[in-house]
C-alpha cells in the first residue's frame, strides 16, 4: 500500500476584495479531476463548518433537448460567481476554460489531480465508479491534460497518489489553503 502523501504548488492569494461587483470570496473552490473523489465528499455532508456544494459541469454542459450548450463556459462561471461570496467548499470542473477563468478573474481554487504516472490507476478508478466511457478520452489524451493542469497558473496544485482520494487532503486545504479573513 502506498503512503500518503501530498504535494502542493503555486501557493496563490485569495482574491478578497470586490472585483466589478463580485462578491468577496469566502468559498473555498476545488478544481477537481474525474475520481478524485469529490462525489464520496459531497455525501458526507458538511467539512469543518463548511456546507460543501458541488457544481457539476454536466449539469451546465447541454441544453434540455441534448444539444451542446453554445455558453457552458459563461453559464458555469456565472453559477460558480453566484456562490463565491458564500462560506462554502466549493466543487468545480478541472475543464481548461474553467480552471482558466477562474484564475483571470483572481478567484483563488486548488487543482486536484492525479500524479502524471497513475495515468493507468486513474483510468481504473474510471471502469471501477461505472464511467467506463471516459477512458478512450482519458487514455489518449492523458499527458496533454496533465501537462495543461501542471502548468496552470494562478492555482494552489494538489497531487494525489495511487492510494489518495480528495478525503485524504481536504483538511490541508481547508486549513492550509483557506482564502484570507480580510473581508
């Protein structure tokens, strides 16, 4: 069994004061990969005082008759926006433009990911949790997803090992990461 053990990067300041009127942000937003655990966590119920809410990107991600929507992005931002103020652990989509958006509107999150090498770890958690069909996207895009999440700016990057899910290191974040008391 391995040990656990977590690695941070980019420590990245809170965006505390109001920004084109936003609120200040109060929430604590996890970017999180498919099988980090975010699902597990969100069942449990409240962490540390803290109501944790998940904001599913597929939610967001066709319209009702099954097309694709043209503004997911803009859609997913502002739902992410409308709970920013609130004191809440906040689960968001490790999408590109998401992750991107946040940090353009200096909104602190934590990137939580596999490490490169569980490309094949990751890809059973996938088949195990019944989302079998994201596999062939995974598998063959494995390295360029990891290497556009490694280089992300303007986030606090927290890696996971073959033996780690988001419970493991939730209350680094919380405690480690948590935006400032400025507001």
């Amino acid at each position: 069994m391995e040990e656990a053990v977590e690695e941070v990067e980019q420590p990245a300041a809170a965006s505390a004061a109001s920004a084109g009127g936003r609120a200040a942000q109060r929430a604590i937003i996890i970017s999180g990969w498919p099988c980090v655990g975010k699902s597990w966590l969100i069942n449990r119920g409240a962490m540390e005082g803290y109501a944790i809410l998940d904001l599913d990107s597929s939610r967001y991600s066709f319209l009702a008759d099954g097309r694709r929507n043209p503004r997911f992005e803009e859609d997913y931002i502002a739902a992410i926006l409308r709970r920013v103020g609130d004191e809440v652990i906040l689960m968001v989509s490790a999408h590109r433009q998401v992750r991107q958006r946040l940090a353009d509107l200096g909104l602190w999150f934590a990137l939580v990911m596999p490490r490169r090498e569980l490309r094949e770890v990751w890809l059973q958690r996938m088949v195990s949790r019944g989302t079998a069909d994201m596999v062939p996207f995974f598998r063959d895009n494995w390295d360029t997803l990891v290497a556009g999440c490694v280089a992300q700016q303007g986030c606090d990057i927290v890696y996971l090992g073959s033996a780690q899910y988001l419970e493991n290191v939730i209350l680094n974040i919380v405690t480690k990461f948590k935006p400032p008391a400025a507001y």
